[in-house]
C-alpha cells in the first residue's frame, strides 16, 4: 500500500469493546457505568501506545508499534451549534 492510497477511518465511535482497569470495575458506585467511572490517560509512548488508569496508577495496555507507522484520523464529528469546525 503506498503513502497516497485513502484509507477510511471513521470518525464516529465505532468501539466494540472497551479497556477497562480491572481494579475499576471492582469499585464502580451505584449509578455509574464502567465508561462513566473510567478515568484513563490514553497517549503514545517512545515505542507506541498506552492506556493508564489514573485512578490507580497503573497500565491497562501498551501496544509496541514494532517501528511501524500506522495511519489515523484525528478529526471528530461536527456537532449542532458547534462554532469550531475540525
Ligand atoms: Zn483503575
């Protein structure tokens, strides 16, 4: 695949399955979902990314890139009555 070819990547949330501390769903409060109470850093690192619980201070996952080079979209939906367009 060369560096021209468009690859779509939606926007839109498309998660099937969610990451969640373990820890968190041990502790969730009544009236809270495990999305609701998560409270994660989600950033890249020298080798890829990670996921971290900042509630307990620990990793959740941390995906090794292997030097590879992946392609993203880092635009979001517009929404009604949103003055800044992405
Ligand atoms: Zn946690």
């Amino acid at each position: 695949m060369s560096r021209d070819e468009v690859i779509d990547i939606p926007n839109t949330k498309e998660i099937e399955a969610y990451m969640h501390c373990n820890r968190c769903l041990t502790e969730i409060p009544l009236g809270e979902s495990p999305e609701s109470y998560a409270r994660l850093s989600i950033g890249f690192t020298p080798i890829g990314i990670q996921v971290w619980c900042v509630r307990h201070d620990a990793n959740i996952l941390h995906v090794h890139f292997e030097g590879q080079r992946h392609p993203s979209n880092q635009t979001r939906q517009r929404q009604t009555g949103d003055p800044t367009l992405c």
